[in-house]
C-alpha cells in the first residue's frame, strides 16, 4: 500500500516542531507499524536526509519503549497493542497518517517522537517497590498465603508496562492509571502491607511534583492501555492513599 | 483538610463529596416541585416549611451555598491545573475513540449549568430572600393564599424562560450522565456494585432533568 505520513519532526528539546509529510510507497499489510517507520527511515537516510527519531526497543509490546500517538490515539487504532504490534492491516491504500510524539507538560520531547519519560521512573522510585531483605535469608513467597482472586488483580496490576499511553491519551495528562497499577500490585499482596502508607503518599506526591494532571474518569487510559489496565486501579489507589492520609 | 486538598487525589475526593451532597439536593429539589404538578397544596405546605424552618434556613442552605460555590471554583481551579498539565496539543485527537463527549466537556457543561444557576437564583431564591429578610415577612402569603404555587405558576408563564430552563436542565443532563459514577470512583467505590451503579446513574441522570422539564412545560401549559 501507498500511504502519506504526517510526522512530527522537531530537532532537540528546545527546537520548534512542526509536521511534515512524507510518502512511503509498497509497504506491506504484514509488516508492524515500526517496520513501516524502519522503511521510511531508510528512504530518508538514502536521500541524506535525517531519520525520524522513534522509540523502540524489544518490538514484542513487553518493553514500553515505543510511544507513538498515531491517527489521534496512542499506539494507534487497534486496541490491547503497543505501536510495535500495531499491523499495517489496520490502515488502507491511500491513507494519510498522522504521527505525533505522546504529549504532557511531565513528558518534554527530546527529538521528533522521542519523549523523557523519567518521570515514570522518578514515580517508582519514590515508593514502588517492597523493602525485601536479600541476603540470602529471604523467605519463600509460596510460604505467605495469597488468595488466588488477589495474586490475579495483583497480576493484572502488574501488567502494566510503563508506556504513558495513559498519560498520552488523557485529556488532562493524568498519570494515575500508572500510578494506580503499581500501588495496586502490591497493596493486593501481604508483602506490600507493611509499606502502604507511605508507599501511595510517596508515590502521589512524586506524580504531582511532576506535574501530571488530575483524573477526571474519562476513562480514555482504560481504553488505549496496551495492557488493560483497570480503572479499578485507580479507585483502589483512591482508597489507600484517602486512608493513608486520614491515619497520619 | 486544606493538606488534602493540595493533592490530586485530595481535590478529586473534595470534587465528588460536594457532587454527592448536590446530587442528593437536586433529588430532594425535584421531589418538592413533582409536588406542583400532583398537589399544590402540598407544594405549599412544604415550600414553607422550607422556607421557614431555622435548621434548613441557618444551617442547610448555608452549606448548599458553600457546596455550590466550591463545587464549581474547584471545577474551574481543576481545568486550569489539567490544561497546565497538558503540553503542546495534538494536531490530530480522536478522543470519541475512547470516551464520551460528556466525559470530555464537563467544563462546559458545568459552565452552562452555573450560568442557568445564576438566572434560577435571580428568578426565585433572591426574591425569596427579600421577601423574608429584607421586607421582613415571614409569613409566606398572599391575598389570604399561600403564595408559593402562585408565584411558581408565573415564572413559567413566559416562554422564553421554559425554553431556558429546558437548556439549563438538558446541560444537567450532560453533566450527570458522567458526574453520577465519576463521583463514585473518585471516593474509590469501583466494585461489583459500580455496573449496577452505572445503570442506576444513568437513569437519574435522565429522569431527574426529564423531569424538571416536564414540571416546567406543566406549569406553562396549565397556567
């Protein structure tokens, strides 16, 4: 198929950006969406020009690494896929696609479609994780009794691949979907317990520092969430961060 | 409570506790009115006890008010934080992919309904509050008559304010249709009740400014 592609091109964090057109032709209903930008790119870089700049990494929809914000949805018009397994098939003969980097105030540009999603990382650090002690006198997980409807909500929590197609798709550049999963994953879990408190009041706090706006249950995150992500997440982070602030 | 309200988490709780209590006032509201239409007297009877009774004039309707007005700057204070929060907009959004129009537009629904409020306040609260507090009486009628349906009956003589009213009571309609489980998910209340409760939202979204209007197209008609 013959397709006409809008880009957003923009040279460093502090340039201007603007889109641009470009025309790829004879690409191939099977191929993924990055090994579309793979023959772009290498159309670019044989007419010496400079290739679109665009987050990838494993290209198995694990990693969370691509970001794209294609026809006005993040990872494009598929659903429960990340850009990377987003197939040409979706797209006709003749279309003109739009391509954007994943847009927020807490997720600055670097180059063309290359967003700084540390923030993320910043967020987890504050409070997503469990104090474990790993000197060797760890005790067994399977020793601790997990209901199997919490391990799975737990599971489904864990899901969640940091992409900030969430944050990308919300109106208000939200991030709580994220935020709402990794505080899920472990206050469902025994092992998660004993740092709720601080881990939901520490992890809020980061979100907000960053500068993430405010959920208004749109629910646009559940939608475009490449791994499903529940908006129970959300509610459940509502009430561990409502009782960890009322207990002091 | 003012630490609270510094977080995201903390305005969003605030937001839907004062959605809830407005959402139960605008149900008692309707309950009143259904009233005009099935028995003035009634309708009466009850306007004054309202309009008389210290609890619900120096206690209830201060905290209505105080709802009301924080209801709608924390609306305001939010879209402005939300739109800060936003970085250079898409070229191309297609937000009706995954959300409804009410769900993205509840600014400007809220917006039409606090302009629809201002009239409702000018046509009947104001004049309500002169009456008692300014002329001084208390005493809730006219020509030996209980003056309340009479003075409902006027209001809805002109045409132009039903066909406003009508406006305002179709942008509550909006509003609701998301705001009634949004509220439910903002206090954290996402369970096996909340598809129950969707359904249930739904139709008092529907219901209750359907009705409105109806009483409002009654009163013109029968006048």
């Amino acid at each position: 198929m013959n397709l006409t592609l809008k880009i957003w091109r923009q040279k460093d964090s502090k340039a201007k950006g603007q889109m641009v057109d470009y025309k790829v032709t004879d690409i191939s209903e099977h191929m993924s969406f990055l090994e579309m930008m793979d023959v772009l790119n290498e159309q670019l870089v044989n007419s010496g020009e400079e290739p679109v700049a665009f987050d990838h990494d494993c290209r198995e929809g694990i990693c969370g690494m691509c970001s794209m914000y294609i026809n006005g949805e993040a990872h494009g018009p598929d659903r429960g896929v990340t850009t990377c397994q987003l197939h040409m098939r979706m797209f006709n003969d003749g279309d003109t696609i739009t391509i954007e980097p994943f847009r927020a105030a807490a997720f600055p540009v670097i180059k063309d479609l290359v967003v700084d999603r540390m923030a993320f990382e910043r967020i987890q650090q504050a409070g997503g994780y469990i104090s474990v002690n790993t000197s060797g006198n760890t005790q067994d997980a399977n020793s601790i009794p997990i209901s199997k409807h919490a391990a799975d909500e737990a599971m489904d929590a864990a899901t969640c691949i940091g992409c900030g197609a969430c944050v990308a798709s919300c109106k208000n550049s939200s991030a709580m979907l994220f935020v709402g999963a990794k505080v899920s994953q472990y206050a469902l879990l025994p092992q998660g317990q004993v740092e709720a408190a601080d881990r939901v009041r520490n992890m809020v706090a980061q979100m907000d520092l960053e500068g993430f706006g405010n959920c208004t249950n749109t629910g646009a995150c559940e939608v475009e969430c490449p791994k499903g992500i529940s908006l129970e997440n959300i509610a459940r982070m509502n009430r561990e961060y409502l009782s960890a602030t009322l207990k002091g | 409570m003012s630490g609270i309200l510094n977080s995201s988490i903390g305005r969003k709780f605030a937001m839907a506790l004062s959605a809830l209590f407005l959402m139960i006032f605008v149900l008692q509201h309707f309950v009143i009115n259904l009233f005009s239409v099935l028995s003035p007297d009634t309708f009466n009877e009850i306007s004054h006890f309202m309009g008389t009774f210290w609890v619900i004039q120096y206690v209830i309707q201060p905290i209505l008010i105080i709802g009301v007005i924080f209801h709608f700057v924390m609306g305001f204070v939010l879209e402005i934080k939300n739109n800060k929060a936003n970085g250079v907009k898409y070229a191309k959004n297609n937000g009706a992919a995954n959300s409804t129009w009410m769900s993205r537009n509840m600014i400007w629904s809220g917006g039409f309904i606090l302009a629809f409020l201002i009239i409702h306040f000018i046509d009947f609260w104001i004049p309500e509050i002169n009456t008692k507090y300014i002329v001084g009486d208390m005493s809730g009628m006219y020509n030996g008559e209980f003056r309340y349906f009479h003075e409902l009956q006027e209001k809805f003589v002109p045409i132009w304010r039903v066909a406003l009213y009508c406006v305002g009571f179709v942008f509550l309609a909006l509003h609701l249709l998301h705001g009634f489980d949004s509220a439910f998910q903002s206090v954290g209340a996402n369970n096996k009740y909340t598809k129950g409760l969707k359904g249930f939202g739904k139709a008092y979204a529907i219901i209750i400014p359907v009705g409105f209007i109806f009483i409002a197209l009654f009163h013109h008609f029968n006048h």
